[in-house]
C-alpha cells in the first residue's frame, strides 16, 4: 500500500507537532486505516539512534506485525540549536523510491510520507541489525561487499548523464537540491575540521597538539580540502545517499539494508563510496583496539572487495547502460572510473577526519576505552586521511587503499 497525498481530512495530525510515543498508534491508524486491526492493541517504542530524527516502532500485539513512523523533527536530536528544514523528510523519502526501482532489495520499502507531520511510514526491519553496532560487537558480514557495490553502482550509474536522458536528471537535480543538509556537510566535513571555525570540534586533549599540526596547521592539506569542498559543491554527477556509514546500513548474515539518505543530493559519487571505506577502517579501529586479528582482517579485505567489485561491476553496467553518445568514446569510461575513484579516496579521508575530530563522532571510536589505544587509532585515522586526499589521484585498487592504512599504522606508531 502506498499512499503520497497531502492529508486533507482534518484530524489532530492536520498540523505539524513533534510526536511522542502515545501519538504513534493512533497516527498509523489515521494514515494506513487498514494497517493493523481495528481493536488490536499496539505498543509503540522510540528508537531513535541518529543525530537528527525519531523513530517509533509500532507493533501490533497478537499478530507481530509492525511498522516504523520516522518524525523530522524542527531541532537536532544533536543539539537544540540546530534547525534544519523537515524537508528532508520527503527528500529521504523520495529517494527512497527511486532507489527501491534502480537497487530493488536493497532498501526499505515505504508505505507512506506525509508531508504535514513530515513523516514516513516504512518497512519494519528489526529483524535487522544497525551495522555499526554489529561491527563493534566484531561480527562479520560476507555477504556486505558484493550488495553495497551492487546498491552504489545500481543508484549512482544511473542517475548520472550518461545514463539518464540530461532532461529528466537535471529535473532529478532540482528536487533533490538539498540546502541545508548540504550545508551541514559543507560544515562539518569540509570545513570545520581543519580549523575549528564554530569551536564544536571535539579533539580528545592528548591528540590536541598532533591535531593542531597535521589539521589545522597544514596549509598543504587546507589547498585540497578547499579544492573538494567547491568539487562536493558543484560536481552534479549522480544521485548521492550523502551519508552512507555503518549507522545508515541495515544488516543481517543475508541482507543488506541501506536507509536514511535525507542528506541525498546531486554530487560526486566518491563522496558516497568513500564513506563506506571509511567507516570499515572505523569498525578496524574498534576491532584492533579489542585485539581482534580476524575480525581486522575482515574489514581491510571488505574494504578492498568494496573498490574492486565496485569497478569491476560499474564497467559491466557502463558497457550496458550507457546512452550519451560521447559518454561511449573509447576510453571515456575508464577516464570516468578513475576520476570517481580518485573522490572516493579524498571521500574517504575526509570521512576519517570528521568523525576523528568534528561534532558527529562514531562509536567505534569514541567506545574504545583504553585511552592510549583511542590516541592511536585516531591517529591512525588522521595519517591515513592525509594520504588519502593528498595523493587522492594516485589511489586505482582496493589494495591502494589498505596499503595506505597500513602505512599510517607504522607512522602512526612512530609518533607514540
Ligand atoms: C548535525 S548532523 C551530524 C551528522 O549526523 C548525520 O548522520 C550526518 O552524518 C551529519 O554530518
Ligand atoms: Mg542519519
């Protein structure tokens, strides 16, 4: 069932409130009449793990069947002081389609959005587990690299030009023209981090003075950042998830669920794959830090299979999906390739710095309780960032992208 109307009748859900748990049961029912029972009992839990919004599960006692409502609301779960538009609602949840169409599987389904409480009604996956607190528990997921390969190659290829007809996707550009979520990425990734403009960045005090020189002091690395910063900008080239880490991804041992992309835009799509890469070095931080050999060498090895099944999937499609008369020039594809796995590299890096030193840091770092093995690994964290984007152009394999972890461990090592 799927309904995307502008609620007309006049119920307490006719105006926008930010809901609390007893509002839940009864706004199912007056958006999905049909959903559950009409005397059937349903409890209702907030679950809510992110910076931004609030998830209710609602489950129908008797039968087990559920659903998720996910309320925008107008202020931050992060922090009070920051307002962005409920907007992001309908962008996540308009995405969302279009994905299911291009990446079927892959990600939740929805049933329903309403654009006056700014809310979704999804696909209950609580069968699933949140990927980042999986990883931290060090579990491991063989199935992760082929079905986020196939998820970015199936949603970004073919928002591109060179697949859609430039009409339709420069329509595709206007709606998802995302200000204010982007502004928060422009913020948090590509600016505050190397200087610490709005004094939110969080630096654990011991990796002050390192910070205070590789970050703030490299007037190198600034020249770079500010070249991607104008890139992520301005370099329209597919349709982004724009926030694709471990808490935005659904696991179990046989599925893979990719949600929440309300910071979805027209951008470069390194951004996205970049992400992923660098959230697999996080879950390594967290897995070294526990002495976890094998589960280390499970997320270097994803991290590897991700660049390489990554390209060797988006040629295969390229070659059978291409329209753009020009876009089929000989050698045009793998000038393509090479440049979106030069942003995956500088993606990747910027990632490793802003959850190592920004506002919005991950757990997998921030839970490792040994103070000098968390010095470490954000060290580790930053060294390899570094690489990443300064010699962004240079990065062709998945095994250029371990090889350079692995160098910023020894050099990392080097500074205690
Ligand atoms: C203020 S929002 C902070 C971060 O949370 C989101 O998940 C995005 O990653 C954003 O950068
Ligand atoms: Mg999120």
């Amino acid at each position: 069932m799927i309904g995307f109307y502008k609620e007309e009748t006049m119920s307490r859900f006719s105006k926008y409130f930010l809901m609390k748990e007893g509002d839940i049961c009864d706004y199912v029912r007056d958006q999905l009449p049909d959903y559950f029972a009409g005397n059937s009992n349903i409890t209702v839990k907030e679950i809510g793990d992110g910076n931004l919004n609030y998830v209710f599960r609602a489950v129908e006692e008797g039968t087990d069947k559920s659903i998720i409502v996910k309320q925008a609301g107008e202020q931050l779960r992060i922090s009070a002081e920051m307002r962005i538009t409920t907007d992001r609602n309908r962008i996540e949840s308009e995405i969302l389609l279009i994905q299911d169409k291009y990446a079927p599987g892959l990600v939740p389904k929805i049933f329903k959005y309403d654009t006056v409480m700014c809310a979704c009604l999804m696909e209950d996956l609580s069968d699933h587990r949140l990927m980042r607190y999986a990883l931290m528990e060090h579990q491991t997921f063989p199935k992760f690299a082929e079905d986020v390969t196939t998820y970015m190659v199936n949603t970004l290829l073919n928002t591109t030009d060179v697949v859609m007809e430039h009409k339709e996707k420069k329509e595709l550009v206007k709606s998802f023209i995302n200000p204010e979520l982007c502004e928060i990425t422009e913020d948090l990734i590509y600016t505050e981090p190397y200087n610490d403009a709005k004094g939110r960045n969080i630096v654990t005090p011991e990796n002050l003075e390192f910070v205070k020189k590789e970050l703030y002091g490299d007037k190198a690395l600034h020249l770079e950042i500010a070249k991607l910063k104008f890139e992520f900008m301005n370099n329209a080239q597919a349709l982004l998830h724009g926030d694709l880490h471990t808490g935005s991804i659904f696991v179990k041992p046989d599925s893979t669920i990719i949600f929440d992309p309300e910071f979805a835009f027209y951008g470069p799509m390194g951004y996205d794959i970049g992400n992923v890469i660098a959230n697999l070095f996080f879950a390594w931080d967290n897995g070294d830090a526990a002495g976890n050999t094998s589960f280390c060498e499970w997320t270097l090895r994803t991290a590897e299979e991700v660049i390489d099944l990554f390209k060797s999937k988006f040629i295969a499609e390229y070659g059978k999906k291409v329209t753009d008369i020009m876009a089929k020039t000989e050698g045009f594809a793998e000038y393509y390739l090479d440049t979106i796995i030069a942003d995956t590299a500088a993606g990747a890096g910027t990632e490793l710095v802003r959850r190592t030193v920004g506002m919005a840091q991950v757990k997998d770092v921030t839970t490792i309780a040994d103070k000098n093995k968390r010095i470490r690994a954000e060290r580790i964290n930053i060294l390899c960032a570094k690489d990443l984007v300064m010699n962004r152009t240079q990065f062709k394999t998945g095994k250029d992208f371990t090889a350079s972890f692995s160098k910023a461990i020894a050099a990392a090592d080097k500074t205690l």
